[in-house]
C-alpha cells in the first residue's frame, strides 16, 4: 500500500512503525474469512482492511468523521 504520511508523524519512531505495516498489506482479502467483526457484520468498512484504511487516513492527515473515528479509535 503506498502511504504519504503527514509531518507530525512521518519522522517518529511510531510513524515509520505504522509505515511499516501499512504497506505489508497488499489488500488479498484473505483476513476478512476470519475476522469475527467482518463475519459478524458483513460489512468491509468494519473488517481489517477498512480499519486499515482508516489509521492510513489518519496518519496522512485526512479528515475522518467523528462517528467514524469513534467507532474503532475510541473503542
């Protein structure tokens, strides 16, 4: 996956961490067959690549909407 992390993080042990693992994933889909959220839900946004998607989201700095934000950062 390629990333463009915002300043506040890029340079931070944390950022290149999460760099890290934002790019292992290569978006196969094989994770969503044993993800208990994703089976229980059925929905994408709430199994592991839609989480991933959302941290990406917030360490490049985009805006992600409260309720989102509070439904997996928060939880």
């Amino acid at each position: 996956m390629q990333t463009s992390l915002a300043d506040f993080v890029r340079d931070t042990p944390e950022g290149r961490e999460a760099e890290a693992i934002l790019r292992k994933c290569v978006h196969c889909g094989f994770c969503t067959a044993t993800c208990p959220t994703y089976l229980l839900l059925g929905d994408e946004n709430d199994g592991p690549r839609g989480r991933i998607y959302l941290v990406k989201q917030l360490l490049e700095g985009a805006a992600v909407t409260a309720a989102r934000k509070h439904t997996w950062i928060a939880a």
